[in-house]
C-alpha cells in the first residue's frame, strides 16, 4: 500500500504526462474561480498557486499555498455536476499539467493503488485543514499569525547566520489574507515582533530570529513538517 502524501502525484504524473500536455503559466493566471463548472484537476509540476475565495464584501482570504509536486483538487470527488469551491490563482511562473476530471476519477476508481494513495492524501489534507483551524480559532489573531509564520517556516524556511529566512515574497497584506485578519491588525502583530527581535523583514521577505518564541506562544505541538505547512 503507497503511504506518503507524494503518492498519488507521482502515479498520475507517470500515468498522464505527455510533453504537449504541459501548460506554462505565468504568475497572476487564474486556473479557475469560485462556482466554476469542474473541468479539470491539475498537477503542479513546478511553481506555486494559491487557493482561496473573494468574500461578499470583497475581502480576499488565501486558504493555502500549494507549490511544485503537488496536486489541486478543489471539489466534490465523484459529485454530478460539481463546481469548484476556491479560486486558483499562480503566485509564481508555473508548469501544470491539466487532467480532465473525468478521466481522473476514472483512474482513481479503478486503479487499486491510485485509490489508497489518494485515500492517504486526503487524510493528510484533512489533517492539515483541522490544524489551522485549531490554530485560528484558540489563539486568536495573533496567534493565528504567529502560526502562519511558523507553518511558513516549515514550507520555506531557509536556514541562514540570522535564523530561518522565508524564501518568499509576502507584503503585509498577502500575510493578513493567509491569517484572515486585516493588514492594520498584522501590521501592529508584526511591529511588536521586530521590537522583540523575533523576525526581521527586508525586501519583503520575512526572517524568523526566535522560531522558540513563537512556538512557546501558540502552544505548538511539532507536528509533522507534511501536516504543519500552508500547503
């Protein structure tokens, strides 16, 4: 039985791919919206994308960042008619590959071991989901924060003479949409915590000086690196 959560990619990339499927996407694209008709699930060849949905009063919430390696299912599995329930969007230039949703299922069903890895996978996804929601939910803003920047870390983090630095761009506003909070709110959350000397942040990528610190406030459990990221 196929056990890790990098599974179930592997089978369809080796069952799938073909060089001309590939689609190269530039950074911004949008693979699809909220309540679109389901056509397609997508393999992450290289690259990142973000997921998230556009709230009624126009507040951008990002879900999860998933990156290269990676598989985007985004709805119903095996559900007539299915619409996806986030937007995608690619956070840097990307290669995918597009599976028909269809034949993906298909292959799903009928292939014994794309069923147990896919089984697997989703479990670890539900984990991760349970997990942030713990996070926002008993540590409130703040700590909501604090957890982004530690599951950033665990993503991104490279290790540096200073600390962890997150190999990725983020503006304030990009953190407060992870942490579901508003930039004001992050922005004060962040401040304290340069006059702490728990991060720094210059050309817009962030440095965790104290990982200790943040992990003490949040009451963090050390997951698993595959279950504490924002993927």
């Amino acid at each position: 039985m196929l056990k890790s959560s990098f599974s179930i990619y592997s089978l369809l990339d080796q069952f799938f791919r073909k060089a001309d499927q590939i689609q190269k996407v530039r950074a911004e694209s949008v693979l699809f919206q909220e309540k679109e008709a389901v056509e397609y699930v997508y393999l992450l060849l290289s690259g990142s994308v973000a997921l998230g949905r556009v709230h009624m009063r126009g507040k951008d919430f990002t879900l999860k960042i998933v990156n290269s390696r990676e598989l985007i299912v985004e709805y119903q599995i095996f559900k007539e008619n299915p619409r996806y329930q986030f937007y995608a969007k690619a956070v840097s230039d990307c290669e995918i590959l597009a599976i028909k949703k269809d034949q993906f299922e298909e292959f799903i069903i009928n292939d014994p071991d794309a069923m147990n890895a896919f089984v697997a996978w989703l479990s670890t996804s539900y984990l991760k989901a349970q997990m942030k929601c713990q996070d926002l939910i008993m540590n409130g803003k703040k700590g909501g924060l604090y957890s982004i920047l530690i599951r950033l870390c665990n993503t991104y983090g490279v290790k540096n003479e200073d600390g962890i630095l997150i190999d990725m761009p983020l503006t304030h506003q990009e953190l407060a949409n992870l942490t579901f909070g508003t930039r004001e709110v992050i922005q004060r959350a962040l401040k304290e915590l340069r006059e702490k000397d728990v991060i720094s942040y210059d050309q817009q990528k962030f440095t965790i000086k104290d990982l200790r610190y943040l992990k003490q406030e949040v009451d963090c459990q050390n997951c698993p690196y595959e279950i504490c990221g924002v993927n």
